[in-house]
C-alpha cells in the first residue's frame, strides 16, 4: 500500500530462501518435517537463540512423517525451554541423518544447571497440564524399535534418538 514494491519483493525473496533450507516441498514427508523445523527456527530466533540444523537425509525416510514431525517439535520445544533460561551461549545443535536402517536425531542445547537425566520431569508450574513432550519422544522410539539417550554434562544436555526406519507392520 505504500508504494514500496521492489522492497517487498526483496523481503520476500528473503523469507523464501530462508525457508527452502528447511523445507523441501518435493517431498510430503520432508515438507512436514521441515516445516516444524522452520517453526521452531524462527521461535529460537524470536528467543535470540541460535538454532543450528544440520540435516543428512540421503535415504527415505519410511516412519510415520507425523509420529517423526511430533518426535522433532516436542524435543527442539524443550531445547528452546531450557535454551532461553541461560545467560549466554544461547545456541542449539539439532542433526536429522539417516544412517543405513536408522533415523538418528541429535539435539544439545545449554542448561542452567545439570539435569539428572534419570527422572526427568516437567519444570512447569502446571504439571497437570504438562509433561507428556518426553512421554510421547519415549513412546514414538519404542513404537519404532529405536532407543533414546538424554545426558547432561558441564552444562549442555544433550538428546540421541535412534529410530529403526521402517513402516509399521512392515518387515525389513
């Protein structure tokens, strides 16, 4: 309305190649997943968090893209969380890879303070309400045959997931 065309246009090309990094919209699957990748992007970013991700994908990915994109939301939410309670070094590391038969995702992120990963609970205030992100991480592993490591150390908590790449009720 402002008369400010070639400006617009120049943000928007902005947005867009922003956004192809994440999303690749050849791909169903990929295109979920890489569209809550963006979101939590651009949420670290409204956070003065960095988010770096590093995606290596070079087979298919076979699970349930929506039990893969909840798996991936509830895990950078909860980097975010935590990211956002430190001072400084506001940065997060998230890595999607497949690896032969494996879907493999790595998250570290800053903490306050060392967790002790061995009874991991909500720190909201509504615990009602809240707490069932890692319940839904631990239930999508198992469904898939993988396994879930948190550890924290000097600081930085960090997240494996392995999951077995293959469709429900399918055999290898």
């Amino acid at each position: 309305n402002a008369g400010r065309i070639n400006e617009t246009k120049q943000l928007v090309q902005n947005k867009l190649a922003e956004m192809e990094q994440y999303i690749d919209v050849s791909n169903s699957t990929n295109n979920m997943i890489g569209s809550v990748v963006y979101s939590k992007f651009v949420y670290a970013k409204q956070n003065q968090i960095k988010l770096e991700i590093h995606k290596n994908t070079d087979r298919p990915i076979k699970i349930d893209h929506l039990d893969l994109a909840v798996l991936i939301a509830n895990i950078l939410d909860n980097a975010i969380e935590a990211t956002m309670q430190v001072p400084n070094n506001k940065h997060i590391s998230f890595s999607l890879i497949t690896d032969n038969d494996n879907i493999v995702i790595l998250t570290q992120n800053p903490t306050v303070n060392d967790i002790d990963t061995t009874h991991l609970m909500t720190t909201k205030k509504d615990k009602k309400h809240h707490g069932f992100g890692l319940m839904s991480v631990k239930s999508i592993a198992q469904k898939y045959n993988g396994n879930y490591v948190f550890e924290c150390a000097d600081g930085i908590f960090t997240s494996t997931i392995v999951l077995f790449n293959h469709q429900i009720g399918i055999s290898k």
